[in-house]
C-alpha cells in the first residue's frame, strides 16, 4: 500500500515531496529516489561523526560522482581502524544514525542488526541493516563494511553531488580503484558474471574520467594480489560471452530503466570496455591516459 503524501510543513514533507517531484521527472519510482536519499543521509551522518576517518565510500553510491547514479538499496564502506567484528560494526553504526541533521530523516539506532558477510570461506566484513522513516516513507537499508581491501596509493577526498541539490564531501575510493576492482571481478567471474552494473560502471567511469594508466595498472595488481587473481585480457575470457546472455542483458537493462544510457547490445558495451581495459592488463599503459571524449589511451601530457 503506497503510503499518504505528507504536507511540506516540515523539513520530512518538503523533502518527501521533493523526491516524488524529482522521480517523476525522470520517470522513476519515488520508493528509489527516497531510498538513495535515505543512503545520502546515513552517509552525511558519517561524515558528521567522529568514526569518519574509519570509513571509506565505495560502490553504488559512489557512482553519482562520476555523474551515473544507478538504483541501489546498499552502501558498500571498506573500513580501517577497529576490528572485523559483528557487535563493534554494529555499536558505531548505532552511533552514527542517532546523529540529527536537518534532512527530515530519522534513523532507528534499534533496528541496527548486523551479521558476517562470508566470501567462499573467507569472513571478509560485516554487513548491517538499518531503517530509516522520512515523513510517510520507512526504508530498509543495508551497509556492507568490508576489511582488508587494498586501497593504492590511498583513499581520496570525493565530492558526492546530493539528489536535492548541494554536495557531501567525504573519503572515498579513487577512480582508479574503483575500475579496478570491477576489472579483476571481471575477470574473476569470466563469461559466468551475471554483475551488470560493473560492465555499465566501467564504461560510464571511462566517460567521464581521465585515468593514468600507471595508477589503473597499481590499482589492478593490488585487487589481483589480494585476490590471487590471474590477470588475463578481458577480450581472451569474455569474448564468447554476448551470445550467451544477450537476453538477460536486455531483461536487466529494462528492469533498470537504463535504455537511454546503455546500448541494447552486450556486445557493444563489452567492446567498450575491452577497448578500456585490455591495454591495461597487457601493462601496455605505463606512460598513457585514458582519454574520455576521444575513448582512447594518449601519451601523457609532457
């Protein structure tokens, strides 16, 4: 049942009304655009708070700095600092979300429920449900806080532009990092990768950024070490691939509403990101930058 819309005599009914207006607009469904301002918020109340330094933004989220915003439920965090450990993880983010700020959100320090997110047989964080109320609307959100991912050479200052306007500076991964660790996931997952929003992230990232190929190149042997990952060309592992899942793809990028910013064929999205990643994984890069309007790797400038 859709909940009543609110009034806007209160900091929670302008902005409710706000983001209803907003999604129409663009043509989506209000629940996403209250769900995404309820991430901003949490992530604001983060940065209002003393843990700050122990939390560095990566994933969905962070994807709005690189002008692509995609529909997300969850705020992926790497964290540093204190321990890899469900009660400490959970006591900070009680914390965090009894911080007030002016958004109209209110968040429910007792619905903090958090639980080890297990990779294979590896314990490699804590992943933590929250829920949040603006005005009419209640939003389950989920946190994953991850330990031990490589950040090279270090985290960054990232400005997050914010669905109502203004902006939310806070630590996040640099752009080099952020492709990296899709690329080894990539190649990790091979021609069986149903993770969509990685091959669109990559190219939405090559359009925006420009990228030294030494810092990509760091970037990928860092996430492959961790990993103990084999680096091989992308175009060698997933070049079958379109004809396997060209239907799943089509089905994906409708349900996500993405027909105006993605090509209907797999193939050209992966072409585009072959032509990105290819020469950085066959260390063709060292003294290049990507260049996104020409979609080319260049000689540095001297």
């Amino acid at each position: 049942m859709t909940p009543p819309v609110p009034p806007r005599d209160s900091p929670a009914g302008r902005a409710y009304n706000d983001l209803r207006n907003l999604a129409q607009r663009h043509q989506r469904d209000p629940a996403e655009y209250i769900t995404l301002y309820a991430l901003e918020g949490l992530l604001a109340r983060i940065a209002a708070s003393e843990f700050s330094p122990d939390f560095v933004l990566k994933g969905g989220v962070l994807m709005a700095a690189f002008a692509s915003r995609r529909p997300t439920r969850d705020v992926d965090l790497a964290a540093s600092g204190f321990p890899n450990d469900v009660p400490e993880v959970e006591q900070r983010i009680r914390e965090i979300a009894a911080i007030t700020i002016v958004d109209g959100l209110e968040f429910d320090s007792n619905s903090v429920r958090g639980e080890p997110i297990r990779d294979e047989a590896n314990y490699t964080g804590v992943r933590v449900k929250v829920v949040a109320q603006l005005a009419t609307a209640k939003v389950a959100l989920h946190v994953d806080i991850n330990f031990g991912d490589p950040i090279w050479p270090a985290p960054t200052e990232t400005e997050l532009p914010l669905l109502l306007g203004g902006t939310l500076r806070l630590t996040g991964y640099p752009d080099h990092m952020v492709l990296a660790e899709k690329i080894v996931t990539a190649i990790e997952r091979g021609e069986l990768n149903t993770r969509w929003r990685d091959f669109t992230d990559i190219v939405a990232i090559a359009r925006t950024r420009r990228i030294r190929g030494s810092d990509l190149r760091q970037g990928i042997d860092a996430v492959a070490s961790h990993r103990n990952v084999e680096i091989e060309p992308l175009e060698s592992l997933l070049g079958a691939m379109p004809e396997l899942v060209q239907l799943k793809w089509e089905n994906w990028r409708k349900r996500q509403r993405l027909e105006s910013t993605t090509p209907e064929s797999f193939r050209e999205l992966l072409t585009s990101c072959f032509a990105f990643a290819d020469p950085a994984l066959a260390s063709r890069v060292e003294h290049l930058q990507w260049d996104p309007v020409a979609q080319r790797w260049r000689d540095l400038p001297s």
